[in-house]
C-alpha cells in the first residue's frame, strides 16, 4: 500500500456566486498534484484525469495533506462520487491533516507558508487565490508547479515532522516561535 501526499487547486471558489458557501459538489477542480511514496514520484493530473486520480487513490491506505479534512478530500470525493468512482472512499483512508494536527495541539491555525519558513527555511510560490487566475487565464504549466510547490513542502514538513517528532509553529501575533508536538 502507497501513502499519497496530496494538494488540489479549483476553477472557482464558495465566494462564487454559482457556488455558495460549503457547496463542495459545486467546485470544480483545476489540478490535484501528488507525491506517491512507494514511486518516490510527483504526479499532476487535470480535471478530465480523476479516473486516473482514483486509480492511484485506490492504491494508497495513508493520505497526507494540509486542510485536506476541510477542503480536498470534500472537493475530491464529491468529484468520484459524481464519476461513478464512489468506490474509492477517501474518507476511509487513514487521513494525516498537518494544519488539523496543529489545530488541535495549539487551538490556532497556521498557513503553509508561515509554517514551511519556519520548518523549511522556504515557503510557497505563490497565493492560493492566484491559482483559479492561473486557470482562467490557461497558465496551466504555472498553475501545476504552484500546486507541486505545495505539495512538496507539505511533503517535506510531514518528513521532517517523521523524523524529529516536532515542527517548529510561529506565533502570528507575537512571532515567538514553539515547538509542538502532535
């Protein structure tokens, strides 16, 4: 079995007036970026491939992601279920939800951004709001290295996290800097 780290971007967003807040089914997805652990391999697939999607979903018992629990798995499951590829259940997976982790441990939440440049001494490529402009305006190559940015840092804090049992958590307020452990 494979552990998937994982990361989707939409074409539009519940701000939209089409969607409406919590409407999960009415977003639509531009790319889910993946790293496969048992390939070493980073993969992108595009709204027509969620049956490749599935496949490899299919495959994994562990998938990690950051604010998947809120937003990924929601938007993707609604994707299969609508495809006839409901018998991929990603909410039976063993699910490692990095800002979830962090949520509960310290009661706040944190972007990957801020907790990337702390861990990592690097951060994101861009904002997520950039990313339904990148799909609107067709930059499809830009808007997949975007998406892989984030998947690899949430790979690389989740490695790091394996390794040393901590992550480093900056205080938005104050910028103090603790140690947590989860």
């Amino acid at each position: 079995m494979d552990t998937l780290v994982f990361d989707i971007e939409t074409q539009n967003f519940f701000t939209d007036p089409e969607v409406g807040w919590g409407n999960f089914g009415a977003l639509k997805i531009s790319v889910v970026c993946v790293y496969s652990y048992a390939h070493d391999k980073y993969w992108s697939f595009e709204e027509h491939e969620m049956d490749k999607l599935a496949e490899m979903f299919g495959t994994s018992n562990r998938i990690v992601g950051f604010s998947m629990n809120r937003y990924d798995v929601p938007v993707v499951q609604s994707y299969f279920n609508k495809k006839g590829l409901s018998h991929v259940n990603l909410w039976e997976k063993e699910r490692v939800d990095l800002l979830e982790e962090i949520e509960i441990t310290t009661g706040k939440r944190i972007s990957l951004d801020r907790l990337a440049k702390a861990n990592l001494t690097t951060g994101k490529l861009r904002h997520g709001w950039e990313a339904i402009t990148l799909y609107k305006e067709g930059r499809m190559e830009e808007l997949k290295e975007y998406c892989l940015k984030d998947v690899e840092l949430t790979k690389d804090l989740y490695d790091l996290y394996r390794t040393r049992n901590y992550l480093f958590i900056p205080d938005r307020e104050t910028g103090s800097v603790s140690k947590v452990s989860f």
